[in-house]
C-alpha cells in the first residue's frame, strides 16, 4: 500500500490534469450519443453548455442595461431591494426610463396636494394604508374582514417555497399588519406565524381533501376552527402562469410533512385536475360559495386570469337576480408568475391584468355589482405608481409574489421550477434554505410592505387625496399609439371607475374589522 502512495504521489499534477482531459475525450467520442457537439468537438464542447447554463447571470449583470430585462429590469428589483433594507430608494440626475414609451404611466399631481390634519392617524403612522372596502360586509357574512394594508402577500404555496421562505413571509406580514395567501399547497405551521391568512385552494383541494381527492366541507370547517388566522377563502380557478392547466406534484417530491399538510399519500404522485369536481357551472360555484361562507362564517372570494367573458356574465346576472356571489375576486395577469409553466401558456393564454381587469370590471359595473365586491390585483402592481393605475381602475387591494420574494432575497435567477433556487426562496432544500435568516428577511419584508405604502400614500396626497380608493381613471394617463399619443385611462379603456364609499383614514382606523388586530 505504502508502494502504490509513493507512485501516486509521485505523479506531477500536470500528468493527472492530461488523463483526466483523454478521459473525457474518450467518454465523448466513443460513449456519450445525446451532444453532437461534445462528439465533433471533445473536452472543448462543454465549454459551450457551460457558457450556456450562466447565460442568464452573465446577461443580467454585465449585459443588461437598467430597464431592459424582464420580467423585473434592475431598477425595479434595486427598488425592492432597497426599499426592504430601509437603504437609499432615490435615484439621482433625472429618469433614465423612456416616457413617450407605449403604456408608460404618468400621475397626474395636483396643483396643491391634500394637507394632512394635525390630528391623522398618519402623523404618529406614516404606514397605515388599510383597504377602503371590508370584505363580506355587503353579503352581511359572520367575519367580515377588513385588509389593514393595501398591499399583501399573493398566492404561494409550501412546497413551491421553502419552509424558511414561508415562515420569513408570515412573520413579515404580521409586523406589517398585511395577510398572506396560503397558494394551493395547504396551510402549513409556517404560514401560522402570526400574520392574517386567507385560504387559498385550487382543484386538488389540499388541506380540505377528502381520502378520494374531493372538496370536504368537513375539513374546511374543522380547518378554519382550528385556526383563527384565517380570515377569508379565495377559490382559484384559474391563474396567469398557466390558466385551465392542471399540474403533477410527483411522489418523490412528497415528504411526510408535505403529505400531512396536503392531505395526500406519501411518495405517490398527485395530479391536480385543470378544472374543479366541486362544481361544474356558474351555479353550482355560486353555491359553493354560499355554502363555505355560511359553514365557516367567513368571505369567500375567487381568483382567475382572465380570458372569454361569457361565464363571467353569467355570474354577473346570477348575482343580481340572486342577490348573492363572491366576496372578493383576485384578478390575475396573464404575464404569468411565480408558478411554473409551459411557455405556451405564459406567454399566451389569458389577457394581461391591465387588459383582463378593464374587461372584467365592465361586466360588474354595467350591472351595479361593483359595489359589492373587493377587487384584489395580481400581476406586477407591487410599485407605487402601478398601484395608483390599477387603484384608478377599480383595485381595492394588491397582491405581490414575486415582488415579495425579491424582498426577502430572490434574485431572479429564474429557476424556480428546478428546485435549485440559488437564495433557498424555491426550493426544498435544506442546505439552500439554511441561507434565508427568517427574523432578518421578515422584517425586509414587513419594510418593503411599509416603504410601499408611504411612497404609495406621497403620490396619493400628491395628486390631492388621502386615500388611493379616491383616485379616477382621469387621474392617470398612459402613452398609447400614434393616433393619440398619451390619454387618460377612461378614454383607453372605455369606462369610468364607480366611486368607492370612503369618508377618512380614521373611520377605517376604529373599524372593527380591520385586520392585523
């Protein structure tokens, strides 16, 4: 043994560098048949998918200019960043964004903006941002439940996300006085952090699915029993990475924990349908609706990318002829989110939220219905000045995914779907997740959500309201075409945002449904 030690390392390294090297040439030529590449051009050729695998990151950081990736440009995500740290958000020496561009968002300033009283409860809060609107409170419901911030957290699921994303995201919104959207995955003890929940759940009903993978209202109601953090329900029927496609949660990917919370069998693959089994028409999901809120005691609302418009009349006309419907609708963009799914559907299927929200509020305002519900958006609004637009439009509240993962570290490597996100935000592994710090990432999150609302509030009072419920679709304009350059958003799209009911910031200060209580 010592013999063949003393050979070895006798060996200069140069020679084992060149064996090395005649190795792989010869795995290449005469054994590897998948790379024509790798064949034609051994050792050499794996430079090339090399290059290939860092292409984003080369592209992103030396590349790139400022406001040319997608889906967020680095000004937008150093916004983020900076905004969650409490750093320097400015940027110095005047915009570098082109705005005679297609859609570029102008707010329309007042010539004196609102003077905030002596007395306002911004003065001791300069965060305090609750939604104008309580949800179930048309609808007479048992909780209704009043968002105590504008902006919350989207629908994300455990499993999707890590354990310590999760939980960093929960503790975040609870020292933010947001709620937090579970995601299809169930509600797990990282979503129980103190933050308000609203329960979301898609076709595979996990976490309120029966043995034969139905919807139990059993389950719901002992769920929601259990748990008081939950102040609402969406159903989801459809979302803007992949609208009316199902998806396989494979077995291997099930651990026991998984398997508790989503109420499925360990290590066996669970296909989650692209339409639901609990209803099969507009009137049976109205039903559904009906009878959740009334087992539960709580709002129930739906989500959905938007597309053809006939079911949603139908919904419209079932409500008025009823007097009954949704508590709240989450309208989705079709830009596609955090969820993985086939480019043909993310860049396809559904309407873009700009274009899928004015289509869908139409419907609801031509019948009266507006008032009735709150519209929540989801799509790229977690920056102040989209929010003013979507708010002119009709939104009552934001929800963020992406922009709330940037905050507690995602980087936008775009590998979500490959279980190696390199900040440990999507991913189940432990190594990777041992990265996020839960207390320091939760409280970037809770200032990310903060920042958001005192720059929200600044253009809000600058273009003379105290409340962004007040803006007007004349309040906003947008570069269009050629024909007519720049227009305000009731010309654009064709309608005129309903009036919210809203007397003053302290009013919704001392309701007694306000969240975050």
């Amino acid at each position: 043994m010592d013999s063949i030690g003393t050979l070895i390392t006798s060996i200069p390294w140069w020679l084992w560098v060149i064996a090395f090297i005649v190795l792989v040439a010869i795995w290449d030529i005469f054994f590897q048949r998948s790379h024509t590449i790798k064949h034609n051009f051994p050792v050499v050729g794996h430079l090339r998918y090399w290059l290939e695998s860092i292409g984003p990151e080369m592209r992103q950081y030396f590349v790139a200019n400022n406001r040319e990736e997608l889906p967020f440009n680095r000004i937008e995500r150093g916004w983020i960043y900076a905004s969650a740290k409490k750093e320097n958000n400015y940027e110095g020496f005047g915009t570098d964004r082109d705005i005679y561009a297609h859609q570029h968002i102008f707010v329309k300033n007042a010539m004196i903006g609102y003077q905030i009283p002596k007395d306002h409860p911004n003065i001791n809060n300069p965060y305090f941002l609750p939604c104008a609107k309580v949800i179930g409170g048309y609808n007479k419901r048992e909780k209704p439940f009043r968002p105590a911030s504008v902006i919350n957290v989207s629908a994300m699921s455990f499993g999707s996300l890590s354990a310590a994303a999760v939980e960093a995201m929960n503790k975040g919104v609870h020292k933010a006085n947001a709620y937090h959207n579970t995601g299809e995955g169930g509600l797990s003890p990282y979503h129980k952090q103190g933050g308000d929940v609203v329960f979301h759940f898609g076709t595979g009903y996990f976490g309120v699915r029966s043995k034969e993978g139905n919807f139990s209202m059993e389950k719901m109601k002992k769920l929601v029993h259990e748990n008081p953090c939950i102040k609402a329900i969406e159903i989801k029927l459809s979302q803007g990475a992949k609208p009316g496609k199902g998806g396989v949660l494979p077995g291997a990917k099930i651990t026991k924990e998984i398997a508790n919370i989503r109420g499925v069998e360990v290590g066996k693959d669970v296909l989650s349908p692209a339409t639901h089994k609990a209803f099969n028409s507009i009137s049976e999901l109205l039903q559904l609706i009906e009878a959740i809120a009334k087992e539960t005691g709580l709002p129930v609302g739906i989500k959905a990318a938007i597309g053809k418009l006939q079911q949603w009349e139908e919904l419209a006309d079932l409500m008025v002829k009823t007097g009954k419907g949704p508590d709240f609708i989450t309208v989705d963009g079709g830009e596609g989110g955090t969820g993985a799914a086939p480019p043909s559907f993310a860049d396809h299927v559904s309407l873009p939220w700009v274009y899928g929200f004015a289509s869908l509020y139409k419907i609801f305002k031509n019948k009266n219905l507006t008032e009735r519900i709150v519209f929540v958006g989801s799509g790229k609004l977690g920056f102040p000045a989209k929010a003013a637009m979507a708010f002119a439009m009709g939104i009552d509240c934001i929800n963020v995914a992406r922009e709330a993962m940037m905050s507690i570290g995602c980087i936008q490597a775009q590998i979500c779907h490959t279980n190696r996100c390199p900040a440990g935000v999507a991913t189940q592994s432990k190594w990777l997740q041992n990265g996020i710090n839960v207390p320091l990432k939760s409280d970037r999150l809770a200032q990310y959500f903060k920042t958001f609302r005192k720059e929200f509030l600044e253009i809000t009072r600058a273009a003379g309201y105290e409340h962004p419920s007040q803006f007007t679709m004349q309040d906003i304009q947008v570069n269009v075409d050629d024909d007519y350059l720049s227009s305000d958003l009731r010309t654009v799209y064709g309608y005129e945002k309903t009036p919210v009911p809203f007397t003053d910031i302290q009013a919704l200060m001392e309701c007694a449904y306000l969240g975050g209580q």
